[in-house]
C-alpha cells in the first residue's frame, strides 16, 4: 500500500493505492486522518488492517510539520 498526503489550499488530499485501486479523500485537519482509513476498510473489503504496517507513506508539497506529525502517530497506532 502507498499512501500520499498532499495540501491544496487548506485542504489535505489523502491518496491510497493498494492493489491497483486508488483512492482519494479531502480532509480540513490531519486529525480527519482516521476518518478516511475508515471509510476504505468499509469501501474495500480486501484491505485489512494489517496492509497498513508496510504502507510507504508520502508527504508532497507544503505540508505542514504538525499535519506529518498527526499523520505519522496514527500511522503508527494503526500498527500496533
């Protein structure tokens, strides 16, 4: 699994790509991060959780340190 986060505007666009899937969300906060690992578990019954622990994960354009950060913490709670 490949995961993007990017910014336009104020906006955060979240990119999944698993299995030739892709996926996009537009979320106002890092913290809407969960919302849309949620809403692909329900979308794809093939993606498990467990495809998270290996997922490369991408950062494009200004993001900013604290949206990295929020991302990265629930990247890594979603490990466990």
């Amino acid at each position: 699994m490949k995961i993007t986060v990017s910014q336009q505007g104020e906006k955060l666009i979240v990119e999944f790509r698993h299995k030739g899937n892709v996926d996009n969300y537009s979320i106002d906060k890092a913290e809407k991060f969960l919302v849309c690992v949620d809403k692909l578990l329900k979308k794809h019954h093939t993606v498990k959780i467990s495809d998270f622990r290996d997922a490369k994960l991408e950062f494009e354009g200004r993001i900013g340190m604290l949206t990295e950060r929020v991302v990265r913490a629930i990247m890594l709670g979603l490990s466990f």
